[in-house]
C-alpha cells in the first residue's frame, strides 16, 4: 500500500517539510522514488508566479530539443533553475543528467488569448514536448503551468532529498502548497509519468490505493480530451475525472464525488435530487471507480481536497494548525510536522465526504 | 411370409429407442397415457413364459399372448426422447435411449423441411467455458465480501446521453435538471426473454410472470420481463403490474390490437418496447406458431383465426435502419409519451457492429437498448435447418460492438444486452458476468427459464417439439390435458429460487475483483484458457 500527503499552509513551506511528513509513514512504503507537485511558489521562482513553469528531467539532447521547440513557438525563456546535484557516492538514486526548471514568458500572440485559449496553448505545449522528448527517449516533461513545479525521480527519497539539496532548507524551494509521495509504481512498468501526483491544467492529483475500473476508464477517458494519454497508473484515471467533471463540464465539486463514487441506487431514490444524480450515474458511469482508494487533489484556485472509495478501505486522515492544514495517509506523519496540533481536530474524512481546503484554511467537509 | 420393404422405418431409424423390460412392467398403462406424441402403444405379443409355481420346481413353459408396450416405427409419431415414461413409470420397466444408428434427419423430409423448437443441436461450443475471472484482487487491493459488502447490481435500459448533453443548470452551486432526456430505467441485469403466449402455454407464461412480480415485489430485485409477440392479458395491462413488463412488437404485430386498446386505461407505464427485428434462433425467418398450437385463447388474445401464425422475416415498410429509428422507435416512443425506453433486438450478425454504430449515430437519440440474440438462442418453432445451420455467436459480437463503441467513446450509451445460449450449462449468473466484462449491460435468458419449470429439451436433441403442441411437460402447448402438468406455483418458485441464487453467485464473482457495481467493459477481469478466443476478444491467454 502506498502513502500519500500533502501540505496547505499559510507561510511558505519547503520540501523538507514533506519529507518529514511522509518519512515516518516509510513502512507502509517502499522508498522507491519521490514525487512531489509544489504550488504558489516562493522562493526563486516568486517572481515569475503567472509565468509558465517548465519541470523537465532530461538528457543534454533533450533539453536542446525542448529549446528548439520553445523558440520555434516564440515561448520567451524568462528564469531557469537547474539544481546542481550533490554527487556523493552511495546515494540510491537513478538520476536523470539535467533537471530544470524553467520560466517561459507566453508567446506575443497569447496577449490576445482567453483564458482557456492560453490554457490549452499550455496544455498542448507539454503534450507536444512529451512526444518529442517520448520518441528521441531523451527526457520527461512534467508540468508546464504558472506557479506549478514537479519533481520526480526513483530512489531512495532520503537519498533523492540529499541529491537535489532539500534537507538544506535553503529558501530556494518553497511553497504555500506541496503534495508529495515516496513510492514508484508497483502494479506496471516503473516509468517516471507513473509516479503520483499527476498534473494537469491545473488540477494535481495523487492517489493511494488500486483503481479497479482502471480498464473502462481507461477506454472512455481516452475519447474524451487529448490530455488524458499515457495512463502509466491506474490513478491517473482520477485526476482525468477531476480534470473532466470540474474543468471541462464545470460542474460544482461535490459531483465529483458523485462521478467517482456514486450513492447505490437505492439511496439516490430518496433523494431529493435523484434526477440529477441518476442522470450523473448513467451518463458517466464509465468514470466510475471502484477498488480502495484514497485521493489528495489540488485545484487551480489552490483549493485541497480529500475523499476516499466508497467503502473507506484505505485510511487518510487531515490534521491542522492555525498555519498549516496536512493530509496524510497515516497519523503518524502529522505527529511528526505538527506534533502540537489539537489532535481531537483531526479529520478521518469518511466515505461520502469530500473534505475541502480553501486558501484561508478553513476546512470544509461536504457530504455527499 | 410378406418380404419387408426396405423403405419401411423401422424403430432403429429413430433418434430415440424404447428400452422395455417387460419382466418388470406392471402393465398398469401410465406410459402410454402419459406419451403425448403417441410414440408407444400397447400391443398383444405371443410370448414363451416358463414359469414354475409349485412348492417344488416345476417349470412349465407356456405359449400365451399377453399385453406389451411397443415403440412406434413412425416419421410422424416418434419418440422424441422426453422421458415422460420413466418419468411416470412406477417399476422402472421402460426409459428412451438415444440411438446413434439414426437416419431420421434424412428420412424426415417428406412433407417439406423439418420443423421443430429448442436451440441449435450443431453449434452449441461454450467459448464463454474457456473464460474464467482470473484477475482476482488480493494483495494489491482487498477483495470485497460478498455476504457482508453490498453490492449495485443494476443496469440502465434506455438511450443514455453523454454527460455534455444533458440539459443541467447550475442553481446555487446545484446541478438542476432543465430539459427533456430520454427515459432509462434501471434494472436488473438478467432480463426475461420475450416467449409469447401462444409459444407458452398460459400456465407457463403466467408462472414466468409470477416469478417476476415475486422478484419486484417480494425480493426487491428489479427483473423485467418481455412479453413475447403474442400480446398480454388485458387485465395485466391494465394492471400496476405493467411497470415490470416490456412489451414486445414484431413484424406480425400480435396482440398489438389489444394493447392498444387497453392504452387509455393503463394505470402505469410498461417498463420498455422491445422491437424485434430477429431472433438469434433463426436469423433472417420470422415468428412462427403453428396452428396445432393457437387455441381458442390465443386466437382472441392475437386477433386471429386458427391458423399456422407466421411473422414476416422483415417489418413491412422498413428498407433501412434510417427508417427503422425514425418509423418505428419514434412511433413507439411517441406512443407512449416519450416516457418508455424502446430498445432493439436483433440476431447476431456478422453485420451487428454496423447497426449498433447506425443506432449509436441516431441524431434523435431514441434507440434505447440493443439486443443481440445468438446463435444458441431457443425458439418454439424454427426450420431445423435454421437452426442448426444459421446464426451467430453472441459473445464476439457482444464484445465487436462495445469496442466499436469504445472507439467511438459512446460505450453504455446504448445499452447492450446479450442473450442466446445464457445459462445453458445451468449457471447463467457465471454467463451474464462474463458477457458483462466483455462489454454487455446485461443478459437476457428464456431457454433457462423453462428449463426451470420442467423442460428437458436439450442440445443433443432431447425433445425439442415445442412446435407441435404437445409439449409433455405443459409448457409449450396449449392442449389443457397436457397444461394440466405444470404447476404454476412451484414452476414460478423455482425461477424465483434460481434469479435469487444467480443474484448471490454474481456477487460471488464481484466480491473477488473487488466491484461493488457491475463490471461493465472490465476485460481485464478475464482471462482465457483458449489462445484464440483470448486474442479474438482481446483479453489475457492464459495456461
């Protein structure tokens, strides 16, 4: 079983804080990899927040071939930050040469675009950086978004930390919102895309736990938006969903729990709003999921979420702070980052909720 | 002594033979009262006897005629293996026996093809028997309990829009629903095929009814059932008990005069129109009923005089399936309102996908279920030639159709329901699983149903004379002597029994891949023993 986490807070947060909040967690966990998605970043890139940020793994050639790419696509390059490694012998990492991250200003012509034009001008960029970098095999692209940087790489996350210098604290990577997870994939291949969170337009998304109706989400997700390809793990389906019910038929949130998993039949008849849900169920009944499983989200309001399967077979559980909101699949994480905490506040959100974290902190607990 | 013609039929030309142990027959008479296709009959035959009955031996041979039960060496009037004789014998002094010498099928057709019911006898290879679930959860995910968990197991039946085209508006932060959108009802995944009265017998028809008001009412399983070209009782379809009916039109339209005279006084909605289109029995013939078998009741109930009852193969008027969405669903769905999901049934055909890609592109959005019926689909009466010599697997096709609508990013919005062979090893609830990871929203089952109420037709030729009237277990005859047999409550116990059991053993087979709701489209749940099939479906060889 995986473990999963994330962090909310009010003062900028670094990756360590992550770290120590998924450590102790390590024996549900293979400490096989760590990945992380950071969100309203300060630190170096505090400067550029609505500037698009490239986070790439890549060879020497790769990186040249992203260039050519952006330049022919009048992307400005505004910032970079490529950490230099610490290289000491012994460190369980499989490392990728260059990891960098990289400010873009938008092209000339993006001054007269829409909001959703300029998304999916984003959108369409890493989809098209991927393929590149996909058929040369010469590097991952992992997210291309304002505000947004990812982090991903196979090993030993201690070792993975030392490598890129996050146990430094440094002041150089922070951020009001980081969801992190120390685990690489175990049900198929160990690819790089495979690891949680996911990205995309916005909306982050890691998962513990087996999507069972991985297959037939699999097979209606990939008609549905040109983003939704690889499916390296089961549980990108999740963030797909995310991404279709909020995103593409702006719906209000709570349908995403009713998508994912919807009340048996026999409760939607005594509710009031039984057409809607009904409709909902059958309409989208291949985005079903099914198999236990926990979800953290992030949404491009910056907004975090939680909610569980529909029979709570994987625990996640949400402690706070006046400055600090954390979600985590054990308690024994939140001990560790906010041992002061009330602990009597903690939140084991249950099976029909979807537990809500707005910018204020103030935490929301919706019934389904 | 009179020289015998070799074209005479002799009883070892027959498919069954009559064992006869006239040592141990009683001559009490049941198996010939009871034969319904008079294939035996008693006969005086000079017999040798050596009997002894004096306290000390004493054999004496005796010449005397006496009584026997003899088969009849008849084209006509032969023994179709039912087996109601052993059945009813109490010294176990007689019982049929196949005969692999038999020239009958070749002798048979001197009064035009042969006729009769039940399913193929040539086609019936299991591919469903070289699939077993084979991805089972359990260390990567719990399997769920099937005692303690509860499990979702409906279906939809109806035109399902996709989520882009339903006609919500955001009200305070709320989904509200701002249009029309085409009725579905969800129901349970094991739908009860369309047997008319008329094929049945009413006792069987009503016992089948029964089971299914039982089911609703009683166990809360939501079981439908279609009626059959062959019309409803007016008093049913004047009855609350409609909601739980779909009623059936086929080219021949019987009982259509009926049902549409008792629309204005139905008190409820029936829960579907079934259009049919073909049968995977005998795909490309229409409906038959031979006169032998309307009676008085189903002539008033059909409108018609006693005579063979012959469906079209085709509805009049309908050259393309344009027309059949825009005549016949639009008509039926208009007469009811728009409020009753019309759905389609058709035979399994090398054509299928190319329909279910036509109905799945209606612009009007009405073709509320698909059908597709295979070749081991039964039927009360067929050409033997038809069924034994045309059709189509329904498992490829069911599993052709649900990838062409996953191409196309269309899957479950016109259900697919498959039927024709499920449960013909006994366990339909292994079968309807199976059908639905491979892509089918449910099944639908009639042979099983009256197996249950006593049918022992078989694929290897057992019985199978559903067309001839004399059903020997009161099923599918309409002689009140041989109705008689069938007891209506136990019949309708027993289907009540076995749906409950399919309900149990289909959560048997979702508690251990972990579902909670139907595994529609979860091929990888599958595996195969058989490499071609697995590549044929696209699922897992396994070995």
């Amino acid at each position: 079983m995986c473990r999963i986490g994330s962090i909310k807070s009010k003062v900028p947060v670094q990756p360590s804080k992550a770290l120590h909040l998924m450590l102790p967690q390590q024996e549900g966990h293979d400490n096989s990899g760590f990945a992380m998605v950071m969100q309203d970043l300060y630190g170096i890139f505090s400067n550029y927040k609505d500037k698009p940020l490239l986070s790439l793994a890549c060879t020497q050639r790769g990186e040249q071939l992203v260039a050519d790419y952006m330049d022919a696509h009048n992307f400005v390059r505004l910032a970079e930050w490529i950490p230099i490694p610490d290289k000491r012998p012994g460190l369980d990492i499989k490392a990728m040469p260059y990891y960098i991250f990289r400010n873009y200003d938008y092209p000339e012509d993006a001054a007269f675009m829409s909001k959703e034009e300029k998304e999916n001008l984003l959108l369409d960029t890493r989809l098209a950086l991927r393929k590149i970098l996909d058929e040369a095999g010469e590097g991952y692209v992992y997210s291309f978004w304002p505000d947004v940087l990812t982090l991903k790489e196979i090993g030993d996350p201690r070792d993975i930390a030392t490598y890129f210098h996050l146990w430094d604290d440094n002041g150089c990577l922070c951020a009001k919102s980081i969801v992190a997870q120390c685990r690489q994939n175990t049900n198929y291949d160990i690819v790089r895309y495979a690891a949680h969170p996911f990205f995309l337009q916005g909306y982050t998304l890691c998962a513990n736990g087996e999507n069972t109706f991985y297959t037939k989400n699999k097979e209606f997700q990939k008609s549905l938006h040109r983003g939704y390809i690889g499916f390296e793990s089961d549980s990108q389906c999740f963030l797909n969903t995310l991404h279709y019910v909020h995103h593409e038929l702006k719906w209000p949130l709570i349908y995403y729990k009713h998508v994912i998993t919807p009340l048996p039949f026999e409760e939607i008849a005594d509710r009031e709003d039984k057409d809607t849900l009904i409709a909902i169920r059958q309409s989208l009944a291949n985005l079903e999921i099914n198999g236990p499983n926990t979800i953290i989200g992030v949404l491009p309001t910056q907004e975090m979420i939680t909610c569980c399967d529909s029979k709570k077979l994987r625990p996640v559980v949400v402690g706070r702070t006046d400055d600090m909101v954390a979600i985590s699949s054990e308690v024994c994480g939140l001990n560790e980052i906010m041992p002061d905490r009330d602990q009597t506040k903690d939140i084991y959100p249950n099976e029909r909720e979807i537990v809500v974290i707005d910018n204020n902190l103030e935490v929301q607990r919706w019934k389904q | 002594m009179e020289t015998v013609r070799t074209q005479d039929v002799g009883v070892n030309d027959l498919n069954w033979k009559i064992e006869y142990d006239p040592l141990r027959c009683t001559m009490c008479g049941s198996c010939v009262a009871s034969c319904s296709f008079k294939a035996i009959h008693v006969e005086m035959q000079r017999v040798d006897k050596t009997v002894s009955v004096d306290n000390q031996p004493n054999p004496v041979k005796r010449h005397e005629a006496r009584p026997v039960i003899k088969q009849v060496a008849s084209l006509t009037d032969y023994c179709r293996g039912c087996g109601i004789c052993e059945k009813v014998c109490p010294n176990n002094a007689i019982r049929p026996v196949r005969n692999p010498d038999s020239r009958q099928t070749l002798l048979s057709k001197d009064h035009g093809p042969i006729k009769r019911g039940g399913r193929t006898n040539i086609n019936a290879q299991r591919a469903l028997d070289s699939i077993v679930v084979g991805r089972i959860s359990q260390m990567t995910d719990p399997s769920l309990d099937a005692a303690r968990h509860t499990f979702d197991i409906r279906s939809p039946f109806g035109r399902v829009l996709s989520a882009k085209e339903l006609p919500f508006k955001i009200v305070d932060g709320k989904l509200v629903p701002a249009g029309h959108t085409p009725p579905v009802h969800w129901i349970y995944p094991l739908i009860f095929s369309d047997m008319s009265i008329g094929a049945l017998s009413t006792r069987a028809w009503e016992a089948v009814a029964l089971a299914v008001g039982y089911l609703n009412e009683k166990c809360g399983l939501p079981v439908r059932m279609s009626s059959g070209e062959g019309g409803m009782p007016v008093k049913l379809l004047e009855s609350e008990y409609l909601k739980y009916f779909i009623i059936q039109i086929a080219s021949g339209h019987f009982g259509w005069n009926r049902i549409i005279k008792a629309m204005p006084h139905m008190v409820t909605d029936p829960a579907g129109i079934l259009i049919k289109i073909g049968q995977g029995a005998k795909p490309g013939d229409g409906g038959l009923l031979q006169s032998a078998k309307v009676a008085e009741h189903v002539q008033a109930i059909r409108g018609v005089p006693k005579a063979t009852l012959a469906s079209p193969p085709n509805h009049q008027g309908l050259y393309s399936i344009e027309e059949s969405v825009q005549k016949m669903h639009l008509s039926m769905n208009a007469a009811f309102g728009f409020r009753v999901p019309v759905a389609i049934k058709c035979a399994a055909s090398a054509t299928s996908v190319s329909v279910y890609n036509n109905l799945l592109r209606d612009p009007y959005k009405i073709c509320g279920g698909f059908f597709i019926d295979g070749i081991q689909g039964g039927t009360g009466a067929a050409n033997e030639v038809s069924l034994d010599h045309t059709g189509h697997p329904v498992v490829s096709k069911i599993r052709d159709c649900y990838l062409a609508a996953v191409k196309q990013g269309l899957q479950g919005q016109i259900p697919l329901y498959g039927g024709g062979g499920i449960g013909m090893t006994g366990n339909a609830a292994a079968d309807a699983f199976k059908m639905m990871c491979l892509g089918a929203n449910g099944v639908f089952c009639g042979k099983v149903l009256i197996q249950l109420l006593g049918c022992i037709g078989n694929e290897q030729g057992r019985c199978n004379s559903c067309n001839t009237g004399k059903c020997p277990m009161g099923i599918c005859t309409q002689d009140p002597r041989l109705v008689k047999r069938l007891d209506i409550d136990r019949g309708a116990q027993k289907i009540v029994d076995y749906v409950l059991a399919f309900d149990n053993e289909l959560k048997k087979l979702m508690a251990p891949i972990g579902n909670s709701s139907l595994p529609i489209g979860r091929s990888d749940a599958l595996v195969s023993t058989d490499k071609a099939i697995a590549d044929r479906l696209g699922i897992q060889y396994v070995c």
